[in-house]
C-alpha cells in the first residue's frame, strides 16, 4: 500500500479533461492525452487481441489508453512511469478488462480473488505506424453487433485537483470526522496519482514487488497509486455515462517506487 513517512502528506492528484469536439480519436495524435474505453486497441506488430485467461477466451476491452509521451499528458505523471521513447516511438499505458457489461462482472470478482486472469496492464513502446490495425479490425469484424465497450471518450489533458491525504481506512494519524481530513480526502472517479479510495478491505495482484533493492533504496521501497480507475461509477465532472463499468469497490493502479516498471491491478472497498 502507499504509505507515505508522514500520513498527513499530501500528494495532487489530476483528473481528465474531457473533449466536447474532438479533432482526433486517435491516442498517437498530438493533441490526444489518452482514450477511455472505446474499441480501437493499439497492439503490437504481430500481436493479437488479448484475451481474457478465465471466461471461455473472451476479448479484454480497453479501459483507457493513456500517452504518456504526450505534452497534454501531465509531467509528474510522465517522470513516474519512467519509460523515454526512442526517436520515432510512442510510449502507453494501457488497460484492459474483462467485461460482458456495465457490470464486469469477471474482472472484479477474479481480482478481489488475486487472480491475473481477467485483465492486463502494460507500458509498451511503439512506432504508430506499425501497429496492428490488421488484427484489431479482423478480431472486431468477428464480434456481434451488441458486443459490449465502453463509450468512447477522449482526455485532452488533465487538470490537477486538490491535495490529496492517505484514505482514512488505513491512515492511523487521522480521524475520518477530522476537518484536515475532510479537506483533503481522497477524491473518486478517474485520476492520475494521489491517493486511492481504499476501504477496509484490500487486494493486490502483488503484495509487494519481488525485485531486489540495493540497501540504500530500502526505504523508499513502496508502492504508489499511479492511476485510479474510476470504477465506481465517477468517471469525470460530465453526465453519467449509461455504459460506465462499475466493481465492488475501487480499482486502482499500484507501481513500485524503485522499479517503475512493476505495476499490480488493486482493489479497495467495503465488501
């Protein structure tokens, strides 16, 4: 979990903005922070759809599609994940889910168990010209016609929102009435860093990372929230989408501070 020294620190955190009129839905166009759901995956040449690993060979649909080598993509964000593009190539973050509806019903119930089956976060590198579109059209052309996506939305940038403490379910230095706390809670919905919604309960694909540290990196061993997934239903300040994908609790992205490339799906809540 991201315990900071000091439970009180405060950490910001961004939130999207969402275009009205988008120019361009393409991730790789300049003026494209990232794409929440949709159905137009970027793969790697020669790679396939992925496909869920536990519900009879399901596709995982895109949840977002984040540039990170993008100007409009904040630059906290972009030194976190730690990844420089050679000339000519662009990094994503990427994730995808298993989900048949609005419900996702296989995603959230195989990561409350710990299981890496049913979804798949990643950071790849890659020149847009040699994506596979191939694959992606020939996999879409096989789907019927009500399969389900999530609306397509585009992120222009984000905006940083208030400074953000650890969630009062694991933070010990705090009463949740307390107006510091109040404050500076942490926020819902769709967000890049600051803190998670936690909840009493708690499960993380990687409870810590396995990569070995030097023992002067031992006390900055930890892990960060690196983007929250915005599960429960608050995607952004806009109008409720019919087709927003919701889980037992919160869903968050976790990434080692000494080795960025370490990311765990995670999941907080109440059940």
């Amino acid at each position: 979990m991201p315990y900071p020294e000091n439970a009180l620190d405060l950490l910001t955190p961004y939130f999207p903005v969402f275009s009205t009129a988008p120019a361009s839905t393409n991730v790789f166009d300049p003026s494209v922070s990232a794409i929440l759901g949709g159905s137009n995956p970027v793969l790697l040449p020669d790679e396939g759809w992925p496909r869920c690993g536990n519900c009879e060979d399901n596709i995982l649909i895109p949840y977002i599609q984040i540039n990170v080598s993008s100007s409009h993509t904040p630059a906290e964000f972009r030194q976190k994940v730690g990844v420089e593009a050679q000339p000519g190539h662009t990094v994503l973050l990427q994730v995808f889910i298993c989900a048949e509806d609005e419900c996702a019903e296989c995603f959230g119930e195989r990561l409350v168990g710990a299981f890496d089956d049913a979804f798949l976060v990643r950071i790849i590198e890659v020149i847009p010209e040699s994506a596979n579109t191939a694959a992606v059209e020939e996999t879409r052309a096989g789907l019927a016609a009500d399969r389900f996506f999530i609306p397509q939305r585009v992120i222009s940038g984000w905006k940083p929102g208030n400074p953000e403490m650890l969630h009062e379910a694991v933070n010990t230095e705090i009463e949740h009435d307390d107006p510091q706390y109040l404050e500076h809670a942490p926020a819902p919905g769709l967000k890049l860093l600051g803190f998670p919604v936690q909840g009493k309960y708690y499960t993380s694909i990687i409870d810590r990372c396995p990569k070995p540290v030097l023992p002067e990196q031992a006390a900055e061993h930890d892990v960060r929230c690196l983007l929250q997934l915005g599960t429960d239903g608050n995607i952004g300040d806009e109008p409720a989408s019919p087709y927003e994908v919701y889980t037992v609790g919160h869903t968050w992205i976790e990434q080692c501070t000494v080795h960025p490339d370490v990311l765990s799906m995670t999941i907080g809540g109440d059940w």
